[in-house]
C-alpha cells in the first residue's frame, strides 16, 4: 500500500535558522506530493504540492522539491520565523478511481521556532 | 467564501452512546472525505463521497461507523455503540469533481469516556 515517513519531532529551532523536514515516500504507482500545516488551534491548511517529477513547489518561503528517484519530498526555509510554529503534515494522493483522491499522511512533525 | 465547517467542534460522550458529526463543504464541492485523526498521529482516510453516493467507504474500521450525504452537500459522519478508541479528531475536507486539492474543516474533537 501507500505511505509516508516524515522526520520525527518535535523540531525546535531559533529564529532565522534553515529548515528542513524530511519526507519519503512508498506508492504503487506515480502520486502527487502535498505538505499540509496545522497551526496551533487550527485546521489543516494546504502548504504547497508537486504533481510530477523535479517539480517545486513553493509557498511562504517555503520550497519542496519531487525527487522520484529518492522517493522524497523534503519540506525546506531558509529562515523561520516564529510564526512557523505549527505541525507539518507530508501526505500523497494517488487517483483512486470514482474520482477519489484520498490522501496518505505521515505523522505529522512539530515545530516549534524560538526568539 | 466560507470554508468547510463541521459540528460541533468538541464532543464528549459515554462508552456505548451513539454519535453524529457534521460537516457543511465548500459551496459547490461534489468531493467529500472524512478522516479520523489519532493523537500523534497523521489523519487517516475514512470515506469518500461523490455527490450523494459514497463512492469508497474501504477506510471505515467496523460497522459501527457509517455517513451519509443525502442532498451532495452536508454530510454527518454517524457512530454507534461508541468505545474509548473511537476518541480522536474527525476531520471533513472537500474539493471540486476531480481536483487533488482538498480543503479541511476545523474537525470535531470526540472523546469516549
């Protein structure tokens, strides 16, 4: 079946440091790639996606990159700001038939950005 | 617009009771997906509707739970013979006929005591 790893936390990291959260994949087929965060007392909200191969996508300074042959969607900033602080969700969706596109999620990383 | 809302936003009931969760999607949206997401966990998918049919209910654990959407719009997410396990937050998204991207709701917080 299909899945997602993503780093464990929690990541705590001082303001303006680089971020990188790792993300691996497992799919039966050609899937397409979504980071999701969860603000603290908030829904799930899309952070950005890649439909294809050595696609980026990109959001708030936010940058993932579709590497196929690493199976990896690594979740990138090269500043946080203490407003980051959220947990970050890694999922994939892969058609499903009847026009379902239900999505994989990892377990989700915290992070936690300090002044 | 308003985004997908869900009723209500907290829940506590007893070992045994029966539950509904609501969701109201996107204006528009034919796509609907609960997912049920553990503590510590990633959301896991539950059902998938297409208009008012549900197209794969394969993530339902056991046949206490069920959901329904008569009219393709709102949804309730229904629960019988609650256990302590089925405490979690359940989670609607939405999305337009064929389209990747979904759009969650706030989720309802259950607990089972």
């Amino acid at each position: 079946g299909n899945s997602v790893t993503q780093m464990e936390g929690p990541v705590t990291l001082s303001e303006e440091a680089f971020l990188t959260i790792n993300c691996t994949y497992t799919a039966t087929g050609y899937p397409s790639l979504f980071w999701y965060v969860q603000y603290p007392g908030e829904g799930l909200q899309l952070l950005l996606k890649a439909t294809k191969a050595d696609d980026k996508g990109s959001n708030k300074g936010f940058e993932a990159t579709y590497r196929k042959e690493t199976t990896s969607f690594h979740l990138e900033k090269g500043s946080v700001q203490v407003s980051d602080s959220a947990v970050y969700f890694c999922a994939l969706t892969l058609y499903s038939g009847a026009g379902s596109y239900q999505l994989t999620f990892g377990k989700g990383t915290k992070l936690s950005v300090i002044p | 617009g308003a985004g997908v809302s869900q009723t209500p936003s907290n829940k506590v009931t007893e070992k045994g009771k029966y539950v509904e969760l609501r969701c109201d999607p996107i204006s528009g949206h034919t796509a609907l997906y609960w997912y049920r997401q553990s503590l510590g966990q990633g959301p896991e998918f539950l059902i998938y509707f297409q208009g008012t049919g549900a197209a794969d209910d394969s993530g339902l654990p056991n046949d206490r739970f069920f959901a329904v959407r008569p009219e393709g719009s709102v949804s309730t997410l229904k629960i019988q013979r609650t256990e302590r396990g089925d405490s979690a937050v359940y989670l609607c998204a939405s999305s337009r006929q064929d389209q990747e991207t979904q759009y969650f709701g706030p989720g309802t917080r259950l607990l089972v005591l």
